[in-house]
C-alpha cells in the first residue's frame, strides 16, 4: 500500500465523511458549468451578441470562479478539522509532515477530479431546462437548442481541475501540523465558552437600529449618499449581533432559570451557547452573502419592473407621435402617412387622434393649457375617465411620472397661479387630477372650450398624434413597433415594443444577476450545512447519554428540530431583514414601489430555504435515531 | 534503553498544574515495566512525554541515547516510526482500511516493498492468531481482536521500545490475558523493551517491575519475584496503601 492507495481508500472506504465535502463541490462544479454553457452557447458567439452582455457574463463568470475558490477552501478547511485526530495518529505511527500533506493533496484531488466530472455530467442532465429558462428571460428570438457544450466542458474542466489543484497545494500547506497532543486530543477539547460583552452587544444594536432607522428615512438622490456609510454599520452591528448579542442573550437566558430548566431548554440552550463561537462567523458569513443575494436579485427585478412600468405609464397608447420643434408640417404629414400605412399592411385596426398642444403664457412662464373638448378626445381614445369642466374653473393634470422630478411638483406651481384671459377675467384652478392622457411634463390645465378660445395667441404650439390599436395581439404590436422604429426613429413611440426592448437589453443582466445570487445563497447554504453535519458526531454522542437518561425520541426531534431551525435560520430572517430594508430604501430612492417585487424575490428565497432547512432536518434526525437505537 | 532524567511537566493555564515532579526512570533493554497510580497521578502524562506526543517543561527524556524531543520534525517521524510502537486503551485503528491495511501502515509510511509488507504482516499475524480477519474491515471484529490488530501493528517494524496505554482497559478477562500474553512473548521473544500504563493490577502482574506514581512523583517500584501470583498480590497491597492517606494505613500495618 502506498500513500496513493491509502488516499484512494480514505476517499471510498469513508464516503459518509467526504460525501458533504463532495456534494458542495459538485455544486459549485455544476453552477459554474451550467453558466459556461449558456455563455458559450452557438447562438450567441454567432449572432454577434450584445458585447456588453458578452462582457458582462466573462465578469459574472469570473466572480463565480472567484467565490468557487473560497467556498471550496473553506469546506476544505472545515472538513479537515473534522480529521484532526485521525492526523494525530498518523503522526504518531511515524508520518513525516511531508507524507500527511500528500495524503491531503492526493484526496483533495481524486474528490476534486470527481466533483469535477460529476458536476459537468449533472450539468449537461440540467442543460435542456437550463437554456429554456434563459431563453424565457433573455428573450432571444432565435430559441437556445441543445447542443454538446463541447467548449463548456473543456472551458469547466481545466478551470476545476486548476481550481483543485490549487486549493489542494494550498490546505497542504496550511495544513500546520499543530502539537501533537492536540491533535490527538482534538475531538475531546472543550472550546470554552464565549464571552459576551454587554458593552459591545449595545453597540450591536445601536449600530443595527441606525443603519435601519438612515435607510428607512432616506429619499431621492440622498440614498446614494447614505448607502456606503449604512451599509458598513449593519455589516459591523451583523458581526457584532452573532458574536455578541446573541451569546449575551444565550447567556441570559441560561441564568434566568425559569426558561433554562423548563423541559428541554437546557440541553437546547446549554449547546448552541457553547457552540456559538464558531457558528457565529459562519452565521455571519452567511447572512452578508445572502443579503448580497437578495438586495442584488431584487434590486434588477426592481430596476426592471420600475422601467417598464415608466415606460407603460407614459404612453397609454398603442403609438405616439411627437414631432420635433423643427419639423415642417410636410414632414409631420409624411410621417403619420407612413404609420398609417403600417398599419394598413398589418391588417390592424386603429383609432387615431391628434391635437394641437398650446402653450401659453402665464407670469413669465409657458404652460400648457388644453380644451376639454381636446382632453377628452384622448382620454375616450385610451378609455380613461372624461373630464367635466365648468366655464369657471381649471382643472390641473399632472403625471405622476412627474414625481421623479426634484423640487415643486407640478401641481403645487399650477394650483399658485390663475390662468388670465383675454378679457382681463382669470380662472381659478380648482382640482388635481392624474393623468398621462396627454404628455405635459411641467402639468397643464384644462378649460371649457369656450374659455379656451378667449385664450389669445400661444406662444408655442406642439403637435401629438396618438394610435390605439384594437384585436392585435402583443407580437402583432412589437412586429408593429419594430417597423415604426425603423423608419421614424425617436419621434414614434410604441410602447409594447420599447418596453420589449428594454427587457431584451436587460434580460441578460438579469440573467447574470440571478445566476450570481442563486451561486451565493445555496453557497450560504452549504455553509450551513457543513457547520451542521461537523458536529453530527458530537451531537450523536450527546444524545445517546440523554437517551440513556430518558429522553423520548418526540422530545429528541423537538430538540433537533429547534436546534436546526435556528442554525439554519437565524442567518436567512437577519439576511431577509436586511434585504428588505435595502429593497425599501431603493423605492425611496426611485420613489416607486417595490412591495411586489421585493415580497416576490424575497418570499421565493425564504421559500427556498425553508425546503433546504426541511430536508437536512429529515436526514439529520433520521441519522441521530439510529444513531441511538 | 530508556531514561528519564528529573523530567517534569507543568500545564500553563490560569491555574498553573503540576502534572509530573521530577521523575526519574530507567528501563533496561528487554525490560517489561509496568506503571501504575489513581486516576489524575500522572501516569499517561508520563507515557506521552515518552511517547514524543507530549513534552516535557523541564528534564530530559533519552531513548537509545537520543533525546527525541530534540530532532527536527522529519527526524522525529523517522525516530516514531522505526523506534517506537503504540497500543493505545481504544485500539485507535484506521477504520477506512483493513485489517491488514492497518498493521502495515507503519512499513508503507517507511515506503517499504510490498512482497516485503506482505510477508511480515502474514507473519505477524499468525503469530498473533489473526491470519483469519486480515481482509475484514475494522468494524467487523470483535474488541480483543481489534487490540491484537493495534499490537501488530505496533510490532511490525520491530521497534526498540513499545508503549501501551492501558491495552486492557477495554478488553473483556479473556481478552486481556490473550493480550497480555502476547506482550509478554513478544518482549521474551523480539527483546523489546515494554513500557505499559496501566489501572488492572492483573494486566500490571506479567510485567518484570511495576513503578507507582502518585500525584506526579514517583511513589515505590516493586519487581517481580518467583510467581506471578505473588507479584500480584504484593501490586495489590501496594494499591490498597496508595489508596487512601498512607499515614491511616502505617499505624495499622506497623
């Protein structure tokens, strides 16, 4: 037997111990491989892709590459000082420091060379579903078929095999042969309770409180400017609730008799304080990876969702025509000929108005002032509410795209004025109303039609057409939008299919954004999961002497069970509390609400988690039972 | 062979610990000693610091004229593995491999050949009387059969000196004396010098003398004389004096 074999025998002869190693591995194997796929997918080398996107995917993978690294290290790490006294012992029966680093470096890389080749297999089983889902959100005309990632292999292949190797130099290397006696003795050390500070567990939450409390209040542009600041407490006051807050709460709830001797609470409490010390880094890890996750997955569905509403909002019809300051009537004839035409070769039926916008002037200013006659034109045409107005009074529109804007709103500027008339009279603005019916920016008024013909001369006049298409179906409009587009650029606008393109151009960043924050979370899961499954022996051994003592297999799961959950979850409700602070300031600062989106990203996250937290309760109690029996 | 010269060691903590004072120790080459003390006197501290697991705070520890506490780590692993053998209170088997996997392990670390590895553990194992479980995996034997798994494997390279830390201690009377047999024919047979820990004064009885260390001194040594039934009983007296104050017991026996 040389050390060779005696590695290979590790491996096989022990799979229960390596499988957590492995399966991680795999995982990030299969992630990485599954985002080579896509990006080198046929269809995109070949169609001359979006170069940013293009871009943007080499630095995606680069970051999962990156984060692969570390996450591999780090169950590397975890995993050999699960091994600490088996180590012990070989260098008791004469290893050298040399001979043991082989041992490592050869399992690291047979476990390697597997995840490696498991991880591209499972990723090809996946591939077919994977490139249905990023067709669907890339919205690529041509659809993605399979193919055989022959690049995507190779590409994934080296990059592992590289990745393993290193890793496997490297935990060779730090890989310090502590003394002797501790090795031996590893597994029997206590790791001694941790303190708590109560200075420092105020400071946690007085940190947490004012990052929350700047987040939430924060509007407009001062988000950007609160953001680094906000973002440095709560990672300081997150480190500083799982390292000290939370043991100092432990702590009381030990002393505090009352709950700490009720039932099972002492065997909960007494444990998680003990081990807190080394689930508090990793809790902490875990719960910054996560919110990392969520606030950028729910920020790119925000930014997407807020986008496409803007553009959906302003244009309540099928198609708007503007035409520029210089454009002479012939052009403007010219061009509405043309969209008509269009419209004829696409079998479509449309309404169409037009309406001269006047604008007029009031103390120096010019404002837009409509009929009602005109106005309710176009709110029929958009089949919106009309308006009423009374030869006395004026009523004030105003976007609520206009919102975005800094300073006054609109309608707070209009309803200051009066609008005079020729005959020295002066109608006093009476209500607000909402309305994207007709673009005015800076708001405008509407007055009875006979009011506005004692308007006088307008300063400027701007000139709106506006097509609502009736029975076509969402692809006959983009078909529509794309022929528009192509021969009036900019002053035609359709709707449907700008917002079709905004979605096509962000589709990719989508794409990337959600494959990066799926990465980390079932990282941070996994995280979880070893921290749990490296102390199943030291649980299984505590609870065969409780059993001993009369403990029911009912209280041993309800035990477990609440043991679980708060390793499990504490991280992902702090994380999921971050988040959504970080979701709220976003709204505020884009003055738009992202309830839905956020609860949407969110929920399906804390979702995800819980079936993760479901299924390694399963397989946890199941071993901890017959461990016992 | 071996020699221990004023050897003491003293756990640094916040309450500093004297675990051993002073001790001073001579084993002769081919010598079978026992040592013996109460829980918390020292005595596995001693073995470790023997054994090169543990050092020593003051003192000086001599095998074979080296002090092994003073080479350099490749030095050392050399010096552990052709000098030294371990049996251990908990077997301590590798339980990835086999039977005979496990008591070759020493010889594949030295990187010998393989027909050569074969041979002794064939050998060794018949001598041991666990020709029959060579394949099987660790779990698969019984605790008497695991400990002679842990003795051949000690033995194998055939090393000056082996240390026992309580071989008996999980065993069942059978098995112990099975053990202790073999010990005892292998430190007649090989001339290795033995040097056990142990708590059963039946298992302590084979050894040539048993040295009784109580809170970190060394306390009396007796040798064996003609039978080991005497011997036996001259361990238990001793004990029974460790037990309580020395000084309740002097005015009865005196």
């Amino acid at each position: 037997m040389t050390i060779r074999q005696f590695a290979f025998k590790n491996v096989f002869r022990n799979k229960r111990l390596y499988i957590a190693y492995f399966l991680s591995s795999l995982f990030t194997v299969m992630i990485f491989f599954t985002f080579a796929l896509f990006a080198f997918h046929p269809t995109f080398s070949a169609e001359g892709f979006n170069q940013y996107a293009m871009f943007g995917m080499a630095v995606a993978g680069g970051i999962i590459y990156i984060f692969s690294f570390f996450f591999v290290l780090y169950s590397m790490s975890s995993f050999l000082q699960s091994r600490k006294k088996e180590f012990g012992l070989l260098i008791l029966l004469g290893a050298s420091d040399r001979q043991i680093r082989r041992m490592v470096f050869m399992e690291n890389l047979l476990i390697g060379f597997l995840a490696t080749i498991g991880g591209i297999a499972t990723g090809i089983l996946f591939s077919k579903a994977i490139l249905l889902i990023a067709e669907n959100i890339l919205i690529i005309e041509e659809s993605l078929p399979f193919y055989f990632p022959t690049m995507a292999i190779a590409v994934t292949f080296i990059s592992f095999i590289l990745l393993f190797l290193c890793i496997s130099f490297f935990v060779a290397f730090i890989l310090r042969t502590k003394k002797l006696i501790e090795l031996i003795k590893g597994d029997k050390q206590s790791k001694g309770e941790p303190k708590a500070s109560i200075i420092l567990s105020i400071i946690a939450t007085i940190l947490l409180a004012a990052g929350y409390i700047t987040a939430l209040q924060v509007e407009g542009l001062d988000v950007l400017a609160a953001m680094i600041p906000v973002i440095l407490v709560v990672t300081i006051g997150t480190y500083l609730l799982f390292t000290q807050l939370s043991v100092y709460i432990l702590r009381y709830l030990r002393r505090n008799k009352l709950i700490f001797w009720r039932k099972t609470n002492m065997v909960l409490f007494s444990d998680l304080s003990f081990r807190m010390k080394d689930n508090a880094r990793t809790f902490f890890m875990v719960a910054i990876i996560s919110t990392v996750a969520f606030s950028a997955i729910g920020t790119l569905y925000g930014l997407q969702s807020y986008l496409t509403k803007g553009v959906k909002d302003a244009h309540p019809f099928t198609i708007t025509y503007q035409p520029w300051d210089g454009d002479n009537e012939e052009e403007v004839n010219q061009d509405i000929e043309t969209i008509n035409k269009i419209i004829e070769t696409g079998n479509l039926n449309a309404k169409m108005e037009s309406v001269e916008l006047n604008y007029f002037n009031i103390e120096d200013d010019n404002y837009l002032i409509v009929s009602a006659t005109d106005f309710n034109r176009f709110a029929m045409l958009a089949d919106e509410n009309t308006v009423q107005v009374e030869p006395d009074e004026a009523i004030v529109v105003e976007q609520s795209q206009a919102a975005l804007m800094q300073g006054k709103k609109a309608s707070e500027i209009l309803m200051g004025l009066n609008v005079p008339l020729t005959d020295g009279q002066k109608i006093q603005p009476s209500t607000v109303i909402q309305s994207e019916v007709l673009p005015a920016f800076y708001g405008m008024y509407i007055v009875n039609d006979d009011k506005f013909n004692q308007l006088g001369e307008p300063e400027r006049t701007d000139y709106t057409v506006a097509w609502q298409v009736q029975n076509a179906n969402t692809d006959q409009i983009i078909e529509l939008g794309r022929k528009i587009s192509d021969q009036i650029a900019y002053r035609a606008v359709v709707a449907e299919y700008t917002i079709f393109e905004i979605n096509r151009g962000y589709g990719p960043i989508l794409f990337i954004g959600l494959f990066i924050g799926i990465a980390f979370f079932v990282s941070a899961g996994s995280f979880l999961y070893f921290r749990l499954f490296s102390d199943l022996d030291a649980d299984k051994q505590k609870f065969r002497s409780i059993s001993k003592i009369g403990l029911s297999i009912g209280e041993l799961k309800k035990i477990v069970n609440r043991q679980i959950a708060l390793l499990f979850m504490s991280p992902i409700i702090v994380a999921l509390l971050h988040g959504t602070v970080a979701l709220t300031a976003l709204s505020n600062f884009f003055n738009y609400n992202l309830t839905l989106e956020a609860s949407i990203v969110l929920g399906s996250f804390a979702l995800i988690q819980i079936i993760y937290f479901l299924i390694v309760r399963f397989f946890y109690i199941k071993q901890l039972i017959k461990s016992i029996s | 062979m071996l020699q221990l010269k004023k050897v003491s060691k003293i756990y640094e903590g916040k309450v500093a610990y004297r675990a051993l004072t002073d001790i001073d120790l001579d084993v002769e080459s081919g010598e079978f000693v026992a040592i013996m003390g109460p829980s918390g006197s020292g005595k596995t501290t001693l073995l470790n610091i023997i054994s090169t697991i543990d050092s020593p705070t003051t003192g000086e520890v001599k095998i074979d004229e080296k002090n092994p506490h003073q080479l350099k780590k490749n030095e050392l692993a050399k010096f552990r593995r052709n000098e030294l053998g371990f049996i251990f209170q908990d077997f301590n088997l590798l339980h990835t491999l086999t039977v005979e996997e496990n008591i070759v392990l020493p010889m594949t670390l030295d990187g010998k050949r393989v027909k050569e590895m074969k041979k002794k553990a064939a050998e060794i194992a018949m001598t041991l009387g666990i020709s029959p479980i060579l394949s099987k995996r660790t779990f698969e034997i019984s605790g008497g059969q695991a400990q002679r798994v842990a003795i051949a494997r000690a033995m194998i390279h055939q090393p000056k000196l082996l240390l026992a830390d309580e071989p008996t201690g999980n065993l069942d009377s059978k098995s112990s004396k099975d053990v202790m047999e073999m010990l005892v024919n292998i430190n007649k047979q090989e001339k290795t010098s033995l040097l056990m820990v142990t708590h059963d004064p039946q298992a302590a009885s084979y050894s040539d003398r048993v040295i009784f260390i109580r809170d970190g001194k060394l306390h009396s040594e007796i040798y064996c004389g003609e039978s080991r039934q005497a011997f036996f009983q001259k361990i238990m007296d001793m004990l029974s004096l460790m037990g309580g104050d020395s000084s309740d017991y002097s005015s009865i026996r005196v």
